[in-house]
RNA sequence: GUGGACGUAGCUCAGCAGGUUAGAGUCCCGGAUUGUGGAUCCGGUUGUCGUGGGUUCAAAUCCCACCGUCCACCCCA
C-alpha cells in the first residue's frame, strides 16, 4: 500500500470473496432452516435510539458502559450503532404491535458494532444471525429454539460443538438468589480482586463464570440458585430437558452460565467449540420474559439467540468456488460483437446457466488459461475462422481435448443440454 | 481497557553478533507453440523492510514512540 492511502478503521474487516462465500453458505443453510420452520425474517435498523439499548442490556454492563458506538447526530439525538439485535427487534414488535396476531417467530442477520479490542474471532463490526419468538411461555420454545440450532449445525456439517444449558429462574428468584450470593461473597470479600470486588457492587452473578481458579473453589460452598427456584420454575426447567433428550439433542447443564445481559430469565445457554481459541461462544441465547414489557409493551414472554457468522465461518470446511459450465472466448471485434450477443441469448434462456465472459485484449491461449483456472467444463471459442463459417468452437477442456463446431443458431440449446450431464 | 509476542513483494516466508544494487517460493504477465488450457523450461513486473524519530561513517538489522495483527486477561456471538 502507498503512503496516504487509506486504510480500513481497527476491527472493521472487509470480507474478501473467499470469507464472503462462507458468509453466503452460513446465510443461506439459515434461511432454509428458519423458512421451514415457519420463521419470517425481519430487517431492522442497524441505528437506533441509545436509551433502547441501555434499557434493555443494563447500564452496567460492558456492553453499553465501554463497548457501545453511541454519537449525537445532526439534531442532537442519541443514537447508537447497535451491539445486538433483540433490542430492536423487541423494538419494532412492540411498535407494529405485532403480537396482536398471535405468536411471532421472526429471524434476522447483518452486522453489530462493539468497541473492542480486536483479537481473532473478536471484531468491531461483527456479523450475527440471529431468532426471537413472542408470546410462547412454555418450554417447548426453548426444546424449538435449540433444535433450530442443532438442525443449522446438521445443515453445515459443523460438529463438536458442546450445548451448555442453564436456568436463570424468574426475575423474582433471581432477585433472592443474588441478595443471596452477594452476602456470600461480601463474607469472603478478602479473597476476590479488585475486579470481581466491582461485580460484586454491580453484578454478583457475573463472578459465577469467573476463570479463575481460586473464585471456583471460593464459589464451591456459595449458595445455588437452584434452590431458590419455586415449583413452576422448576418444573419449567425439567420439561426443557425432556424435550431436548427426546429430540436426541446432547447437552450440559453448568450451574455457573451466566450471560452479560441483564435481560434473560430462566433457560440460558451457550454452543461452544474448543477450536476457536479465547472467543469460544459460537451462538447463545436464552429466555427473556420480562424484556416487552421493560420497553414498553404488554407482558409477552420471549426468547431467542444469536451465533456469531465469523466465528461458525472459522470453523466451516474451505467451499471450493462451484465451477462455471462455460467460458465464452471471443477474439477480435467481430467476434466480440457476435459474443456479447451470444451471451445475450444465453442469459435469457438459461439465467442460471454458469457463462464467464473472457472478450476483450489478451491472446486465446490466456484465455484458455482462464478457463481452465476457473475450473468451467467448456470453452466456446469464437474468432474470424468460426465467424466466417457461422459455427461456434465447442472445446472440452475436462480430460483430454475433444473440439466439435456447432452452428451458431445451435449454440444455446447445444450448451444446455451439455451442462446436464 | 491491561499484559505479552510479532510486523520484510498481492500471499507464505528467508535475511537481523549493523556493512555495496534486499532474496526465495507462490501468484500475475509474456515466450518456447503466428488461433488452442492443464505438465515442463525460459524471461519479466512487484517492496519508502508497518510509520515516525534516535544512535552510528553506515540501520530491514540496535533503541524509543506510535499504528496494526496475534495470544492471554477482560468481554461476548
């Protein structure tokens, strides 16, 4: 790169065809999935209101204390560049009141923004694809939601993965369990750093999932929340598990998942892979039952999750780039004429037929070599020869050399019927 | 945000106890074969050695700062 040009901003990575490609296969293999199960997509703004996101993810949390792109714009609005999707997506539910109609099964995809610091798996401007459903309470959601998941990893052939279930209970029991291991912890208040002294002011649950050795074992004789669950949420919980054995869907339950969203309630959970370093959460989610009605709408139980398209890319087999059936070679202005018209043609009979034009400067044997760089099956040569005798040179380029000359008015219908076998 | 490692052609990397014009492979372009690909051979293009400063007769090489990437923490998809 010269000096003065400039470059992309930190995190912010463009997707070069090969990665575009896995983004595309990610992307499609979701539509089917979610298309099939009844789930509409919906599109929604990548900027919205600043307070949509500090009510809903918590003002204490990274999220939005650090991490948020959050600017003034020309009218003196706050607005944010969004962190995440089930905010809005919450958002514009509440807003076209869409659960009037019954249930909502909605799915998503585009970028996110954080203000991280980037490390592999970890950008800036992150992609995710993501599911939220309105107004069902009972935990065949959740047994849906994680199928859903597990028939993605099916459809991409991603295996390995490990599924990490737990529950959060109601905002109630949590609230009880909490006051619970915040006394806990301020009785042992000497053993904890600086930072695990500031969630324990501000988020003690978030210790929980703490790395560090010593927390764990500290945490060994805490209280569990478990025990501060009541009948229904309990009950709630077990049918989760029934489900998913009955699917045949494997899972782990850690008492220790917590997420960093203040929203969820009762199940949470996390697919992890062990192949992608630090940034280990592919996708996750969980229920959030109090959320519309937090940002304004009427009680409506909910839940979702979202994976991170960077992340399952990483862990995708290289997509070899499909292979065109034909390569059209014009030579000189004659044949290029006659080319762009044959191309013409060949593009309203068959839209989906892989044609690459190669007209322009550049001798035949380049562009042969072209050709057989791009893998196409045939090479359909058109130069003064072939232009005087009103045919088209049909060369096999799989296997050894095979020419045959075909009229030029046979010429669609002949590529046709060869690009079937 | 904290700590550490690293930064040399488009890509992968060598060169670094300072010493002439900075190298290989790959990729790309051309030729051997005037209009016929893949193999082989021959030739060619490409770099302010991340940026800026310092030390020195001399810096890709030593020192400092900044920027970037990666790793861990942190965070999370």
């Amino acid at each position: 790169m010269k000096p003065g040009a400039i470059s992309r901003v930190r995190g912010m990575n463009d997707l070069l065809p090969e990665e575009a490609r896995h983004f595309a296969e990610i992307e499609s293999a979701a539509r089917e999935v979610f298309e099939a199960a009844g789930y509409g997509e919906i599109r929604l703004p990548i900027v919205e209101d600043s307070r949509l996101f500090t009510r809903s993810i918590g003002e204490a949390t990274d999220i939005v204390e650090k991490e948020m792109y959050a600017f003034e714009d020309r009218n003196g609005d706050l607005l944010a560049l969004r962190p995440e999707a089930t905010a809005g997506c919450v958002r514009a539910v509440i807003e076209h009141d869409l659960i009037r109609s019954g249930p909502q099964r909605l799915w998503y995809h585009g970028p996110m923004f954080r203000h991280e610091r980037p490390q592999k798996g970890r950008h800036r401007q992150f992609h995710q694809i993501g599911v939220e459903v309105f107004g069902i309470a009972t935990p065949d959601l959740e047994a849906e939601l994680l199928m859903l998941s597990q028939c993605l990893w099916d459809r991409l052939g991603i295996e390995g993965l490990t599924l990490e279930l737990n529950t959060l209970g109601t905002a109630e029991e949590r609230v009880h369990y909490r006051a619970a291991l915040a006394a806990y912890l301020s009785s042992h208040e000497d053993a904890l750093g600086p930072d695990d002294r500031m969630r324990l002011a501000r988020n003690p649950l978030r210790i929980l999932d703490s790395k560090s050795a010593e927390i764990q074992e500290l945490l060994a004789n805490a209280p569990v929340l478990s025990d501060f669950l009541g009948e229904a949420s309990r009950e709630h919980w077990q049918r989760v598990g029934t489900l998913l054995d009955a699917a045949g869907i494997a899972y782990r339950i850690n008492p220790r998942l917590v997420r960093g969203l203040d929203y969820y309630t009762q199940t949470v959970f996390e697919w992890t892979s062990t192949a992608l370093g630090a940034q280990s959460a592919v996708c996750s989610g969980g229920r959030y039952d109090g959320l519309v009605e937090q940002l304004g709408g009427s009680p409506t139980s909910a839940m979702g999750w979202a994976l991170g398209l960077e992340r399952v890319a990483a862990l995708l087999g290289r997509t070899d780039v499909k292979r065109p059936c034909a390569v059209l070679v014009t030579l000189g202005a004659a044949a290029e004429e006659s080319g762009f018209a044959l191309m013409r043609e060949i593009r309203q009979a068959y839209p989906g037929l892989r044609v690459v034009l190669a007209t322009g400067p550049g001798t035949l044997k380049s562009k042969l070599k072209r050709a057989d760089r791009l893998r196409a099956r045939w090479a359909l040569i058109l130069g003064d020869d072939e232009l005087a005798k009103g045919v088209v040179q049909v060369k096999a380029l799989d296997g050894p050399a095979q020419v045959e000359w075909v009229p030029r008015a046979a010429v669609v219908a002949h590529l046709a019927q060869v690009a079937d076998q």
